[in-house]
C-alpha cells in the first residue's frame, strides 16, 4: 500500500463563543476537529487559560499559594489587577466561596458589589462561579448577572436545580453567558442544554462543564464522556452538544493529597508546590487533549506551562 | 480483520467437495467470516491462499513483548481508537534516558531516582520500566554505563538508544539476553540494524524523517522480515508528534493499514528541552493519545504521581469499574474495641482511604455496604449510600450486636446523612470525618487521644 493521511472530515461544528468585552474578550470554540487533529480540518480558536481568584481570603490554599498571593488576597479587586498584570491569564475567573451558606455566608448584594469592583479593575474577561451550594448559587448569579449588565461575563454554572433562575437572568434579561454543568454523562449534557435553549438562552450563548477530576480520581470517566460528546457533536452533528468546554482544573487538584500532604508527612514526595504544579498541569493537558477549550488554574507556573503547552501543540 | 464470506470464498479451490462438513464452499466461508470455524478445517486451501487469510486475520496492531522475566510487558496490541469502544489494553510504559554524554553525578543520580520511585497504587507497581542509554559519542564510556544499569538492578527494561550499528553490537552482547529495545533504525542503517536484532527476535525502535519516510522505512524492514518494530512519532516539535502519533493508530485502526500497526515510542524528553513541568503537560497528551513508551528526561514523585495515576486511569476498563467486596475490613489488627469507619465499594476510594488507615497505625473497623462501585459522592447522587442502607449493613454485619466500640465515622462529604443513621442505629455514636481521606491520621489519632481520656 501506499503511504496516505488518514482524513476524517466532519459535518458538525463547536459553537464559537465571546466572553468580555472590548480588546482582552476571548472567543471560545469554532473547531471542527478532535483536540489538536489540525490534519482533519479546523482547530477553531486557541484554547484560553484562566486565573481562578476568590472573594475571600484563600484559607484553605497552600502555603505556597498564599505566599504569591499575600499581599492581594485580602482584596479580591487588588488581587484581579495583580493576577492581570503579573501572569497575563485569558481570563480571571471569580469564585464566590464566601457565599457559601456552610461558610461565611455572605449576602449576595454584598457579591454583586464586589463583582462590579472588580469588573471595573480589570479589562480581562470574568468568569464568575459560586460555591456549589444549587440554591445559594442560583440568587448569587441572579444578582451578579445583574450588576455586571454590559460585562458579557461566563456564570459558571447553572446546573439542574437552578438553570431556570440562571439561565432567565444570566442568559436572558442581563445577556451573559450561560455555563451548563452536569455530571460525567453525556446524556445529562445534553438535557441540561436542551432545558436551557428551551427557556430561550441561545445555544451559542453557552458553555459546558461536563464534569471534571484530577487525574488519578475519577478522570477517565471524564475523558470518555468529553471524547463521547465530541463525537456527537461532530459525527452527528448534533446541535444540543455543540457548546466550548470550560474546565475548572483547579477546583479539583488543589484538594487531593498528591497537592496538599505536606512534606513533613510525606518525606519521600518532596516539594509540595511542585507536586501541585504537576498535578494541575497534568490535569489541565489531560483537559486539553480529551476536548476541553478553556481551563480554569491557579497557579502562576501552571499558567505559564499550559500556555507553553497550547503553543507547542497548536504549532 | 474485516474480510467477508466472499473475500473467503475467492481463496477456497472452489471444489464443494463437503470435506470441511459444510455443503459448499461459500457456505463454509460465510461460517468462517464470523468466526464460526477456522480455515484449517478445509484441507484442501493452497498455502498462498493461507497466507494471504492469516496476514488478513491477523490483529491490526501488533503486540510487542519487551524485556525479559518479572520486568518483561507488552506494547501494542490496541484494538479501538476510544475507549469507550472497548478497553485500551496494553499501558503506557514510561522511560528514563541515560547517556555516556552525562557526567558521573548526573549518571548516579537519575539511576537513584529511579530507584526511589516504586510504589503501590490501587493494587498496581508504579515504577519507571523501562532504562533508556542513549550512545553519545564515548563507546566505552557507553558500555561501562550499560554495565552500570545492569549492576544496579533496576528491574527495568533496557532500551539502546543508538544508530550506531557497530556499538549496538557490542551492547547487545551485554544485554541481549534480556530482551533489549534497540533503537534505532533509520533509511540509513536499517538493514545492519535488523541484522542484529532479526535471529532474537528483538524488539526495534524505527525512526523517519517524516510520517511516510517512517511509512517506507517500514515497509522495507518487513520485507526483511522483522516484525518486532516500535514507531518513533518524531521529535521536531509537539505538534507534530501528537499528530504523527494520531496518524499511527488512526491509519492502522480505522483505514486497516498493518505497516502502522506497531507500538510507538515518544521521546517527551526531547520535545520538552528541559521544561521539567511542560515535560509533565506533554507526557499526560501522549497518555491519552497513543504513546506506548514515553521518555521522560528524569524522574521523581512530582511526575510520577500525576502520570501514572492518569496512565492508570486511561487503562482501566471502561466497562467494569474496579469494585471491593462489600464487608468490614479489619485493619491495624483491629478488634471490638476499634472505631467504624464507613465508605464505599469503589476500589479507588477503598484503596486511598485503606492505605491512609494504615499509614495511621490505628486500629479501624472499616465497614464497606455495596453503594454500586461508586466514588462517596457519585454513590450519595445515585441513592446507593444513604442513611438508611448505612444502618442497615452496620446491623447485618454484626457490627450492632458484637462490636464494643459503638463509634461510626462517615465521610466528611456526606455529613448530611449524620443525623437519619442516628435515627436509625440507636446506641451509636455518630462522627462527621474529615472531607479528603489524607486527613484520617490526624483525626484518627484525635479519637484515639479522646478515647484514653475517658
Ligand atoms: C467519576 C465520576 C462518576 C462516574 C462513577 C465513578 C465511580 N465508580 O464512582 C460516573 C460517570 C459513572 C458517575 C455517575 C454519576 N455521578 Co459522578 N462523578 C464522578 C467524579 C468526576 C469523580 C468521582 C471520583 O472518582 N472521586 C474520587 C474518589 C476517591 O472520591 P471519594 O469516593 O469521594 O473519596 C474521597 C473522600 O470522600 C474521602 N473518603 C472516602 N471514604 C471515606 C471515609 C471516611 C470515614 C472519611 C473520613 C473519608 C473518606 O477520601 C477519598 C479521597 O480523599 C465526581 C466529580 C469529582 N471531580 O469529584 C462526580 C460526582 C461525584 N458525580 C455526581 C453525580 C450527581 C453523579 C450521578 C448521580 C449523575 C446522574 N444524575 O446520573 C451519576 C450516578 C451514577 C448512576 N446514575 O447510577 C456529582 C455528585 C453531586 C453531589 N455533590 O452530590 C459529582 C460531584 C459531580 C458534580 N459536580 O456534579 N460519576
Ligand atoms: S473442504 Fe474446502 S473445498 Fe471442500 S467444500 Fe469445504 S471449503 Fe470447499
């Protein structure tokens, strides 16, 4: 036989979304191909990196962590402008951890507010996300959606108990973007975005977190499911599946024991940072390579290597 | 692989003789096709024809066995592009270089990183298996180092870095019993290197310029007939050997083309030119796509416990998770006045938080009830571990009856259940653990302190 390409060309396309506004928006999305398959046709937009801050001070991070971040992480708007302007994310995504009714439980108005200093700190684009609470989240991203009116930020995420409250206010009455996210199952993707576009949000107004694990806990479940959701939406063009994955890496690395044992209890590992280092940027190419557009990280060294990555593999 | 009863019947001298027990010959080849008989049962086949069955029956991709006795695997052997499609069967194996070019120092130092990295994960040896000695232009400085890896025992494979046909030679004299890579061929030397692979049968390392330089490189070596090949996808730059890499396994896979189908080798260390974390980034791509040996430049726990855990995870099969036997766990000799801990049937949990008991030193009863093979949560979200089904096993086990110690610790993650077992197992005292399992030493120890003071 003779040597030939193998080509596989697909009817289906991922939608290409714009978060932000003015020169620093990103756009997410437009490939017609596998992660990187640039042989088959278009690889759409390059995939982008985000910086994950919170609105409170990072407790629970690591002591490396807070080292970097000692000097803003009291002020979520100081911290914003130093993430910009010292590590150049494509984004900055703002989680609501105090907002949790567990936790500090902060008023929402008291959220929204902050949101709005920090959109107006920063020219990035925001991703905002709240703290897993359905109920909570749902009044969070109700009132955020409000106060960033003109912003065009990413609510990350409206899931099945809450997408009517997210999805009228983010997606509809102040127009932002809708994040959809369910659990591992490429039939839950698919209902949640159906539920969503049926509320009136438009399919290109959206994006998805279809579930996300450290590698090593739980990740080729998440693997299979991003390669099973690809495949549809291409092969089958199936249009309830054709949204950008956003990824929030580090909400997951940053918890399990590779990250955080401490080298006093595991003298054999070595250095804590650069174990958490390696797990986010494992977890983040991993992302990346399964299908992934954006990830959400929080180390400045995992940005920058991630960044690297994506050149040398976009070419 | 996809031949058709027709395809068969083309082959068959036609005679419908009924020798093989069927009426014709096309009935006996339709039977064939689905594998409902095997060819041989015609005694009349002419031995082209047979030859020309077996290259078409046989699998896609070959299966490539390197090394020798308890270090001894396989490479290759994949069947499907996705694994959802079926289980991708043969792991990644990961690849430590050593050189003549590096110092003593440099030298001694990889080979004890090497040696520190070997531990258990989930019932699995997580080790580098694979020693790479890269020929740097010093032969007896390269064979001294070859001499040097085998004194050192690594337990790993050997793989010849070198081009050099001459210095190969000499190599192989050491290690050839152990089943060595060699590698590698190029349009250059590839016939002196098949010389001295093809009588052992040793597996081959093949390096091209291009995807279809590496295309007729291949198809020359297998007219010499070795068949013991490892692709080399290239290492110009990342994108092009993640695409070469896709290529392999897709034009061996899908377009059923066996000149691509062979293991592959990726030298990640190369590509990431000494970014020890961008190696880390770009070994997790080749994981997930199609990397059968991945080089890395040196080892230590920040790669490898982010690379094996995720190899682990890609191949496991997809159809089956690894599930525990529902029962209690006795550990650290354990008795009736040990606490209960209680989590689930998913062996990745069972094993994380079995482990972290251990590491405690204190006695625990670990009680396990079937939640389906489900992580806490996933169990939790799917009704297979609640309050109630909890309580239940707790007293079916006996636990109830017999056990001294009326303290159950449930996962800081289902806290929420807390008070329904309380409901429902009266006399039990019920503790709300921490979230994450790296924390039972402290807090079992706590309990254990709280236990003495009363
Ligand atoms: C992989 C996965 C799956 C896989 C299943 C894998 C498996 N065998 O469990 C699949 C795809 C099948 C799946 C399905 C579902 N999933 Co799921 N899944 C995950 C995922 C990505 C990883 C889970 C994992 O493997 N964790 C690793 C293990 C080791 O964690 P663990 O068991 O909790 O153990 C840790 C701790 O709990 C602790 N620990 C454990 N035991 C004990 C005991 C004691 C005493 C202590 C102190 C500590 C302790 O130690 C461990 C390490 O620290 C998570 C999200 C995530 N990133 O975590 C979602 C997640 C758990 N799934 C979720 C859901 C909702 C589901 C579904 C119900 C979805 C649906 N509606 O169908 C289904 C249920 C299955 C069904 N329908 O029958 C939700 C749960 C939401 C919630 N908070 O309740 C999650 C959190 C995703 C999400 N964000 O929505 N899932
Ligand atoms: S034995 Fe061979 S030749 Fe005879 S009928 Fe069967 S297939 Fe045909």
């Amino acid at each position: 036989m003779a040597f030939k390409q193998s080509v596989q060309k697909f009817t289906g396309k991922i939608n290409e979304v714009e978060i932000g506004t003015g020169e620093k928006a990103i756009k997410l999305g437009g490939e017609n191909v596998m992660p990187f398959y640039s042989f088959d046709g278009s690889m759409g937009q390059r995939p982008k990196v985000g910086m994950e801050i919170l609105d409170v001070y990072p407790e629970a991070w690591c002591d490396s962590l807070k080292g970097i971040y000692k000097d803003v992480a009291n002020d979520s708007v100081a911290w914003a402008k130093f993430v910009e302007e010292k590590f150049h994310p494509d984004f900055i995504c703002l989680k609501f951890e105090g907002s949790d009714p567990n936790g500090l439980n902060k008023s929402v108005d008291e959220c929204a507010t902050l949101a709005k200093q920090v959109a107006q700190s920063v020219a990035l684009p925001l991703v905002i996300a709240g703290s897993n609470n359905h109920e909570k989240d749902g009044q969070l991203f109700e009132k955020v959606a409000q106060a960033l009116e003109g912003s065009n930020v990413l609510l990350l995420a409206a899931v099945e108990e809450n997408y009517k409250t997210v999805g009228a206010a983010g997606g509809l009455a102040y127009k932002h973007k809708v994040g959809a996210e369910s659990s591992v199952d490429i039939n839950l993707a698919k209902q949640l975005n159906i539920l969503l576009t049926q509320l009136g949000v438009k399919a290109e107004d959206m994006v998805m977190n279809v579930g996300c694990a450290a590698v090593g806990y739980g990740f080729e479940y998440v693997t299979s499911t991003m390669d099973r959701i690809r495949l549809a939406a291409f092969g089958q063009n199936d249009k309830t599946l054709q949204m950008p994955i956003m990824a929030p890496v580090s909400f997951e690395t940053w918890s399990v024991k590779e990250s955080i044992a401490s080298e006093e209890e595991m003298a054999d590992w070595g250095c804590q940072e650069e174990r958490g280092i390696a797990m986010e940027v494992s977890t983040a190419a991993s992302m990346l390579t399964g299908g992934a557009d954006a990830v959400i990280l929080r180390h400045p060294k995992s940005v920058e290597t991630v960044n690297t990555f994506i050149k040398e593999i976009v070419g | 692989m996809a031949l058709t009863g027709l395809d068969i019947f083309k082959l068959t001298p036609k005679k419908n003789c009924k020798d093989c027990g069927f009426p014709t010959c096309l009935a006996f080849s339709m039977k064939v096709a689905t594998g409902g008989i095997e060819i041989e049962k015609c005694p009349h086949m002419s031995p082209e024809s047979l030859a020309k069955l077996s290259d078409a029956t046989a699998p896609l991709m070959k299966t490539v066995t390197v090394g020798k006795g308890d270090g001894a695997f396989k490479l290759g052997g994949e069947t499907v592009l996705f694994r959802h499609e079926k289980t991708f069967v043969n792991r990644s194996r990961f690849a430590v270089i050593l050189s003549d070019a590096m110092t003593d120092e440099e030298i001694e130092a990889k080979i004890a990183n090497v040696k520190k990295i070997n531990y258990v994960r989930i019932g699995e040896e997580m080790k580098v298996e694979i020693i790479g000695c890269k020929y740097g232009g010093n032969k007896e400085k390269y064979l001294s180092l070859i001499q040097k890896v085998k004194e050192n025992d690594l337990h790993g494979a050997y793989m010849l870095v070198c081009e050099d046909a001459d210095v190969v030679k000499e190599a192989l004299v050491l290690v050839k019993e152990e089943n060595p890579i060699v590698y590698g061929a190029n349009k250059e030397n590839y016939k002196e290197m098949v010389e001295l692979v093809k009588k052992d049968k040793l597996p081959l390392g093949v390096h091209g310029g291009s995807l279809e330089e590496l295309y007729g490189l291949v198809e020359e070596i297998q007219k010499l007939d070795h068949r013991e090949l490892i692709l080399n996808v290239g290492s110009s730059s990342v994108k092009e050997a993640y695409e070469n890499s896709v290529q392999i396994r897709r034009i061996a896979l899908k377009e059923e083309d066996r000149t691509f189908g062979y293991p592959s080798i990726v030298f990640v260390n190369e590509l990431a030119k000494g970014n020890k974390h961008l190696e880390i980034a770009v070994a997790s791509t080749f994981v997930m796509k199609y990397g059968s040996i991945i080089v890395l430049e040196d080892i230590d726990y920040a790669r490898a416990l982010p690379l094996f855990a995720l190899r682990q995870n890609i191949f496991t099969d997809p159809q089956r998770p690894m599930r525990v036997e529902p029962n209690v766990y006795q550990i650290n000799s354990a008795d009736e006045n040990a606490p209960v801990l209680v989590t689930v049937d998913f062996a990745l949990t069972y094993f994380i938080v079995s482990g972290e008991i251990e590491r405690s030193k204190v006695p625990v009863q670990l009680a396990i009830p079937d939640a389906g093979g489900y992580s806490v949560l996933t169990a939790w979200a799917a009704g297979k571990f609640g309050g109630s089904s909890i309580a239940k096993f707790i007293k079916e086990s006996g636990l109830d009856e017999n056990h001294n110690c009326k303290k159950l610790v449930l996962p800081g993650k289902v806290a929420v259940l807390k008070g329904d077992i309380e409901e429902n197992l009266p006399g039990w005292e019920v503790i709300v653990g921490p979230d994450e399992a790296m924390h039972l030493p402290k807090f079992l120890k706590g309990l254990q302190v709280e236990a003495l003071a009363l």
